[in-house]
C-alpha cells in the first residue's frame, strides 16, 4: 500500500507478502537523489515485495542557498558594508562572491559561527575593489539559511546612507 508519511525517519508494519509503494517528495531546500536498501535503486517510485524485515533508505541533497545584493560602491565618497548573520545552532561556511562593472569576481570565503554575525567592509576586505561599483553573491553551501544584508554610506561624516536586504534570485513583480 501507498500512504506512509515521513518525516526523517519512519518505519510501518505489514503482513509478509504484501507490496509496498514508496514515493520520494523533496522540499523546497532539497533535491531527492535516489534509493537505496531493499531492493530500489533511481529516483523514481519503488515498490518493494515485502519477504521480511526490509530497510529502504531515500537520500537527499540539500540544495545551497544563494542571495543577490544589485548595487554597492566603494570609493573616497562611499563606505560599503555587507552584513551575514548566522541564525542557526551550527556553524555556516559562506562564499561571498563581488563583481564589478568590468564584469570581474572577487571571492571571499569563510565560516560564520553560530548564531554570529560578520560585517564586511569590503573596500578593507577586497583591496581591489577599493573605488568600484560593486554588486555581490552570497553563497550557503550547505543550504543553511542566512540574512544578508547591504549598507551604504555617503562619506566620512556619514550624514546620509541606505540599507537594502539581499534577494534570492531574479523577480518580475517587486512589492514596495
């Protein structure tokens, strides 16, 4: 029969004989990579012959997260900053990526601390991109979700600025 739910882990009990249905739905922040155990193989439904105690494992791949940040600008008028924030009860390695308006990369890589937050002043950070106009790429690996934020000030004095928050891809339709 087809109907057992699972959350990470389950098991159900069935009289020997009987045929078993087992279908994989991943979530939004994972991708289903296949069977293994008790006879499935590929990512497709299986259906087991039950002639005993049988164990059938669905694997998953969390899928990384990625979050965009438009605009930027370094420079001796501008002070930019990126600020990650780790929310989770693990540690949280983070690949930033900046691009320039040449269309070249700069990439910075580290591991944010639980429950932790860094701020990159990226003219610090990234020598060169030191007076540039600057977007960047926020990567999660291993699909633990950030919060990515940007901040711009307007010279030394810091008498004006604005902040904007990542987003997780392209849209069509923004709500103001």
């Amino acid at each position: 029969p087809f109907g057992i739910t699972c959350g990470a882990t389950c098991s159900g009990r069935f009289v020997t004989g009987a045929s078993v249905g087992l279908t994989a739905i991943a979530d939004t922040a994972s991708t289903f990579t296949g069977w293994s155990g008790g006879g499935c193989s590929g990512t497709g439904s299986c259906l087991i012959n039950l002639a005993g105690n049988t164990s059938v494992t669905a694997n998953f791949e969390i899928l990384p997260r990625t979050y965009y940040l438009a605009e930027g600008a370094t420079g001796a008028f501008f002070d930019l900053d990126v600020v990650i924030a780790n929310p989770n009860d693990v540690d949280v390695p983070v690949e930033m990526t900046f691009l320039d308006a040449a269309g070249h990369t700069y990439p910075l890589n580290f591991t944010l601390a639980a429950k932790r937050s860094r701020t990159i002043a990226v003219e610090s950070e990234v020598p060169a991109l030191a007076s540039a106009d600057v977007s960047t790429i926020v990567r999660s690996p291993t699909g633990y979700p950030l919060v990515v934020e940007r901040s711009l000030f307007w010279d030394a004095s810091y008498y004006g600025g604005h902040t904007g928050s990542a987003v997780d891809g392209p849209q069509t339709t923004w709500y103001f």
